[in-house]
C-alpha cells in the first residue's frame, strides 16, 4: 500500500518529490544552455564554466553540510575511494563542459546521458548485480542510438569527430563514477562524497584556466549562475530521490536530455536530421529501460 500522497512526513510523497524533481531539471538545463551560449556565442572556454562549478561546489557544501559535521573536506582530499571519486567526476564532467559549445547542448546531453547503460553493465562485475534481457535491450537501442546521433549511418564518418569521442569517453567515465558512489555511499556521507567531486574539479580546471583569458563581468555572473543552477540541480535530484522510487525518479531524470535538446533547437537553432532524430528516440528509450525496475522486483 502506497502512502498518503498528502502526508508530509511520509517516506514517498509524490507531490514533493515531483517537486524537487522538477526544480532538478530546471537547474541543469539552465546550466547546459549557460554553458553553451558562454562556449559558443561569448567565447568563454568550458575550463571557467568548470571551475566557477567546483567554487559554487564547496560553497553549498560547507554551507549546508559543514554545520551539521556531515562533511569531511580532509577525507575528500586523501581517501583513496573519495580521490577515486573526485577524479573521475571531474573528467566526466569536463568532457561534459566542452563538449556543449561544440556538438550542441542537445546532442552533448544525448550522449553523456548514455552513462545509464554503462553504469548498468559496469555493476554486474564490480557490484554484482543482475543484467536482465530488458538492461541487454536497452543497451543495444542506445548504443544504436549513438551510432544514428553521432553520424556513423551509411558508413559516413566524416562527422564523427574527436568531441564525439570525448562525449562518448565522458558517458563511460560517468559510468564509473556511479559505481564508485554506490560504493561509497556504504561508509561516507553525501557532503563528503560530493566534495570530492568540487574538489578535485577545482583542481583540474584551475591550471587549464590559465591558458584563456579573464572572463568579463557579464561573463563572471553568467559563470556564478551556471554554477548556482548545477548545484541546485543537484541537490534537487538527490532531495527528490528521497520521495520517490527509483521507478519514478529515474524517470524524471530521463527527461533531462529531451528538455535540453527542445530548449537547444528553440534557442540556438540546434537542428537534427532524421536519422539523427531516430537515435535520439533510441537512446532515450533504451536508457529508460534500462533505469526501470523490473514489475517483479520487490
């Protein structure tokens, strides 16, 4: 029996779930168009958009985690684990963050968004989890998918370049973060964990920040709000998480590729071809059968 939609106290409460979910997608889409009209029409490299991330990172965390003694910064810095963490977000994310101005935010966010699959394979060996004929299906329409989005119909791979690579490159190593949260998420709090990630971000976008000029001071505030969006977006999913099954949940989440990429087409005039719009429609739907549990799970 569900519990009462209306009960506040109550572990599921669709209402608030949906809620934060919602505001989930409105912070990361707002980040990935900031990040694409900073890139693309300003100028303004992915290495800043990055670090303006990580600064915005630690300040929510020592903000809302600090107080409470919920985080560890010195434990984020030095545990294996949490290094392990901490790294591997920061290149999955930075391939995220330069591959937006380049292939487009729609596009970009199709492919990253491809971890789901590679998450689901990467658990069966490292935590042991089961790979049901419908995660195998859904693997294999994304993965088509990808070969549609990225240009490798009809054997046309002049499109298919080195930041689809990078893309694909970042789907794989976001994959691996999730199994090392999993993982974490045993011994560590959810401040820890996620100041790794700001952590060792910070520390790989800082010395790349060098090599391109000082943002100006429209720029810094578009920066700062891209930051602010990426950490609301967040704290939203994990928040809405805390309502809501996994079922239902992930679902929202899907839908993040689909808002990104109709805000891209409507605002900087992203265009896909029809064989490209197929492999969007597969990837989309073999990731949701991959997130979905199946109807004879407990």
């Amino acid at each position: 029996m569900s519990a009462p939609k209306n009960d506040p106290d109550s572990h599921y409460n669709l209402r608030r779930g949906a809620g934060w979910m919602l505001g989930s997608l409105v912070g990361f889409t707002m980040m990935a168009l900031l990040v694409k009209y900073l890139g693309s029409e300003r100028g303004v490299s992915g290495w800043w958009a990055l670090l303006f991330r990580a600064i915005v990172g630690v300040i929510v965390v020592g903000g809302l985690y600090l107080p409470a003694g919920q985080v560890s910064f010195w434990r984020a810095a030095t545990g294996w684990m949490l290094v392990s963490r901490g790294v591997l977000g920061a290149l999955g994310t930075a391939a995220y963050y330069l591959t937006l101005p380049k292939l487009g935010a729609g596009k970009a966010t199709l492919i990253g968004n491809t971890w789901v699959i590679w998450a689901a394979l990467l658990a069966v060996p490292m935590l042991g989890e089961l790979l049901t004929w419908r995660k195998v299906a859904g693997m294999l329409l994304a993965v088509f998918g990808i070969a549609l989005i990225t240009g490798l119909q009809g054997g046309d791979i002049s499109v298919f370049g080195r930041y689809e690579l990078i893309a694909i490159g970042g789907a794989l190593v976001a994959a691996a973060v999730v199994v090392v949260i999993r993982q974490l998420t045993r011994t560590e709090s959810s401040g820890t964990i996620f100041a790794s990630q700001c952590l060792y971000t910070g520390l790989l976008a800082l010395p790349m920040c060098g090599f391109y000029s000082w943002p100006g001071w429209l720029d810094l505030a578009l920066l700062t709000l891209a930051g602010v969006m990426a950490a609301w977006g967040q704290l939203g999913m994990t928040e809405g998480f805390r309502y809501l099954p996994v079922s239902i949940g992930g679902a929202f989440q899907i839908l993040l590729p689909l808002c990104i990429t109709l805000c891209g087409c409507m605002l900087f005039g992203e265009t896909f071809t029809l064989i490209q719009i197929a492999g969007a429609a597969l990837i989309l739907t073999g990731c949701y059968g991959v997130v979905m549990p199946s109807r004879r799970s407990p």
